[in-house]
C-alpha cells in the first residue's frame, strides 16, 4: 500500500476464513428451519386427514411458510429486498412499508443519542480528572447508572418526558445517550491520564496552565482511547434506540417494525429488521474506525 | 545576575510513607556557579535525581534554603530559568520533532516566527537540521534524545537540568552524545546540573562532581575536576582523569553501606 494511502481494509487473507464461518452458519440455519417448522407441516396434513408428508415434500415446505417459527435466510432476505430495494426501484423509498424508512426513523435518534452521550461522556471525564471531588463522587454513579436494566428505565424516560411535553426523537435519543456515554466516559478517564509523569512534570517545568496542559498533552493522548469508545458507544446508541420504540408503541423504527411483528406473528418481518438493524450497526461502526484510522493517521502514528 | 546559579543551604527534604519517613536529602550544602558543568553521582537512593527536582520545583523541600537564580524554585520556574532533560525522551509522539521543540515555546506564547528561528537554531545545535519534520518514532533512541535537548534549549534558559539523560542508550551513542554535550555547553556557556549513574561520564564531562551517599541522601564529596575545559574523548586514559575517577570511586565506596 502507498504510504498515505489510508488502509480500509487491512484484513487481507481474512475472506476465506470469515466466508466458511458464514457459510456453516447459514447452513445450520437452514437445518433448523426444517426441523422447527416440520411440526406445523405435519399438523396441518394431519388436520386435513392427509398422510403425513414425505422428507422431500417436507423440507421445500418448512421453507416456504407465511409465518414460519423460524424464516429461512432466503424469505428473509426478500423480504429485506421487497422493502428496500424494490421501493426503491418504484419510486417510494420513505414509504410507511420502507425498512429504510423505518431505518431512518431509528438512525435519526441513534445518531442524536450518540452525539449527545458523547459530549456528556466527555466533559463528565473532564470534570472527573480535574476535580477531586468529582473524581471521588462521579464514577460509582456512573457505574451504577448501567446497572438498572435498560428496559426498565426506557418506559419510564419516555412517559415521563412525554407528560411534560417532549416526544419524537429526543425521548428515544435520550435512551440511546444514556447507553452511550458511558464507554465514553470510562475510555476517556483513561485517555486523559494515559501521559506518563514525566510528561506532566515537563508541563509543570514549563509553567504550563491546566488548560495548556489539557489541550496540548492530554487531549490528543486521549484519542486513541476515544474512539475505541466510540466504537462502543455507537453500536450500543443504535440499540438504545431500538429499545426506545419498544415499549411505547412506537408506529415508526426499526424497532416498532420488531414489535408490529411480534404482535402479528409475521416473524419474516422481525428478522428483516433484526438483520437490517445489525447491518446498520456494522455500517456505523466502520465508520467510525475509519474516522479513527483517518485520525491517529493525521497525528502521525507508526503504521502498524 | 549572581554569579551563583543555584545555592542549597541545609536543604532536606522527606517523604512520608507507610514504612516512615524516608530521608531523600538531608542538610545538603552546595553551590552551583555560573558556567559550571556540575555532574551528582552516587547509588540509587541518595537524592541525587530529587535534588535535581528541588531546583525545577518538582519537589518542595521540608527543611532548609534553596535558591535558583537568587529566586524560590518556584519563582524560578515560572520565569523558566532552567530546561529539564528526563531519562526518557518524552517527545509526544502525535508531534513532529520541530513541533515537540514548539512545545514550550507555544506555552510561553512566542510568535510563530519567533519559534521558528528559535526551532532551527537548536535543531542544528543538536544536529538534527534535517529531521524537523520526523516524527519521533522514525528517529533512533539517541536522536529523540538529542530532540529533547534541543527542546529543552528551546527557551533559552541559562540553566540546563539533566536526569541521566543517556541512562536509556549504549555506550558507543553515549560516547558520541557525551562529546556533544561538551561542545554544547563550551558553545552556549550555559550551566548544567547533570545527574548519572556513570563514573567515567561524570568525570569526562564535569567541572565539579558531587558525591553522594545514601540513607539519608547528602553530599559526601565535592571534587572539582581539574582537566582542561577542551575534552577529546581519549582524554579519558590520562593519568589525570584516571585519578578522578579513583576519587569519585573512592567516595562512592565510603558513603555506601553495603550491608543492606
């Protein structure tokens, strides 16, 4: 690779490997779509007082179920495709029927509970390493805030914001900041004090103020623990967001499509948002190591 | 100016810890002279490196006087009267080596044209004219320990405070860096209180060794070296150097207890 040149994909020699892995996964998959569904299939000829049906007949059968226990991956991807692409394609891509619609929906607060439990996770390690105090108070807190299962405390964010008037976006952004900034936090408590003492000694020896020393010694050796973080904090925003539209009917999300699906046993659909969801939550957290590489790049780090 | 740098009257400092106080230094007596190369040298222990510290105002001393440039330590330090030079080099490695020279220089608000002249005229001091735009990690241990000599002439200060410096590196770049720093100090006249563990680095590049021992941390000897300020490197098989030596070995065997 020309030097520069940023390295997106350093995992040469990683496909075969990884594309094994899938493969026995998919195939495992599929060997327990027959074997979950063959009940239903040989309920129903039983019904119908027909002979129960033969393994060739059966297999073909479990796979093409309208509300199946378990969809096969192919159902699943078509249906990801009727609702994306073929949407797309007619001209409809923010429909009420579009996953990206619904995507976007739930992005929309993801991003917005990231950005937010960011900037909180950042001054909170700010505070807590130049304050005593604060050093001494803020962390219990902070661990005990992840304690609470998240699904308890979602209803009651969203009900109680709600009674004094806020809804939409911010309510379920909150869910995600409140997941959030705590790997921001912990990582950044940890960046901010990573310059060794002989570091801080030559701050002092330069009669350096606190502010000098923060944004010339400790905020760029933060970085690195930053975005590790981030990365962290990112995926779990999206399933903060998720959990959001859960509990409080939400119609629109990714998470509302799960709920919607539950109720009406259209399980295709809850795999559809499950996989779409997953797949957005890959996509954020490449982009996110890719502004990290861009980063340490642009500060000048010894390439791997 | 006062002729003497820095003056330690009665200086001692103690630590508090579980085990008890500790005695880093206790009623030490010197003075350091403008133009001096003063080298400390005695086992791990004897407050040779906290010294050194008592006068960057690194460590506040629990008991007597010390001046630097007839100011408090802290006084001192806030008019930056002296560079300090640690073991390691302690460049940010997010940092170019002529932007970790700026450093200080950033800190003290110098304009950017200002730093500039100040970044040249110590990188070719240092003899690393061409490697301004490297960053650390691409320079050899010897290199990044000369950019932060160069960082620490940076602001000009007269004093230059040393921690074994070349501790980290072997002999042969040692050798080299020892005649360096020679020809440095014998260029810029500043003073150097220069910390080691060496006996022939001490003797080599010093004006006036101090001794010291143990337990608690004091002077056991001040020898003021009588070889010629013009030093070639083979000047460390004369006769003369050799006796030195034997005097700083002989201090260095009488202040310490072998017995622990």
């Amino acid at each position: 690779m020309a030097p520069g040149q940023i390295s997106f994909m350093t995992n040469h020699g990683k496909a075969i490997p990884v594309l094994t892995i899938i493969t026995i996964l998919i195939a495992i998959w599929y060997a327990c779509v027959v074997w979950m569904n063959a009940p239903f299939e040989r309920d129903k000829a039983e019904r119908i007082s027909k002979p129960a049906p033969t393994l060739s007949q059966l297999i073909p059968a479990t796979m093409a179920q309208e509300r199946p226990v378990l969809p096969a991956p192919h159902q699943v991807v078509i249906e990801i495709w009727k609702t994306t692409g073929a949407m797309v394609q007619k001209g409809r891509p923010f429909s009420k029927r579009s996953l990206i619609y619904h995507s976007w929906v739930t992005l929309s607060a993801t991003l917005l509970g990231f950005l937010i439990g960011t900037a909180l996770g950042i001054m909170l390690a700010v505070g807590i390493v130049h304050n005593r105090a604060m050093d001494k108070s803020v962390m219990p807190w902070v661990i005990t805030s992840q304690t609470i299962p998240i699904l308890a405390i979602a209803p009651m964010i969203i009900v109680v914001l709600n009674a004094v008037g806020i809804s939409g976006l911010l309510p379920k952004a909150l869910i995600s900041t409140y997941l959030s900034f705590f790997p921001v936090v912990v990582g950044m408590v940890k960046g901010l004090r990573s310059p060794d003492a002989a570091q801080l000694d030559l701050m002092h020896t330069y009669s350096a103020s606190r502010a000098q020393t923060f944004w010339k010694l400790r905020w760029p050796a933060s970085m690195p623990y930053l975005f590790t973080s981030l990365k962290i904090a990112i995926a779990i925003s999206l399933v903060g967001a998720i959990v959001g539209e859960l509990p409080t009917g939400a119609v629109a999300g990714l998470g509302a499509r799960m709920l919607a699906g539950s109720y009406y046993g259209q399980t295709i659909q809850i795999w559809s948002a499950l996989i779409t969801a997953s797949a957005l939550a890959a996509v954020l957290v490449m982009i996110v190591g890719f502004a990290h590489t861009l980063v340490l790049k642009r500060m000048g780090e010894e390439p791997a | 100016m006062p002729d003497t740098v820095v003056s330690a009257s009665n200086l001692s400092l103690t630590f508090e810890t579980n085990d008890g106080p500790v005695h880093a230094l206790k009623d030490v007596d010197l003075d350091v002279d403008r133009g001096d190369f003063v080298s400390f040298i005695g086992p791990s222990g004897c407050g040779k490196t906290t010294f050194l510290r008592v006068i960057a105002d690194l460590e506040k001393p629990t008991g007597g006087e010390i001046s630097v440039n007839g100011m408090t330590p802290q006084e001192a330090r806030m008019k930056r009267a002296y560079g300090y030079v640690f073991q390691a080099a302690s460049l940010l490695p997010w940092r170019t080596i002529e932007k970790n020279i700026a450093v200080p220089l950033e800190i003290m608000g110098l304009s950017r044209a200002d730093q500039r002249k100040r970044i040249d005229d110590v990188l070719s001091l240092v003899d690393l004219a061409n490697f301004g735009k490297k960053y650390p990690w691409q320079l050899s241990g010897g290199m990044q320990q000369r950019a932060s000599i160069a960082r620490a002439l940076a602001f000009d200060a007269d004093l230059l405070l040393m921690d074994e410096p070349f501790g980290a590196l072997d002999e042969i770049v040692r050798d080299h860096l020892n005649e360096q720093l020679l020809k440095l100090w014998d260029a810029t006249n500043k003073t150097i209180c220069f910390v080691t563990h060496s006996i022939p680095e001490a003797v080599y590049l010093s004006t006036k060794i101090v001794v010291m021992s143990p337990r608690p941390g004091r002077v056991h000897d001040v020898i003021d070296s009588t070889l010629p300020r013009e030093r070639p490197l083979d000047i460390r098989e004369t006769p003369e150097f050799l006796e030195i030596a034997a005097r700083v070995r002989e201090g260095l065997r009488a202040g310490h207890s072998y017995d622990e």
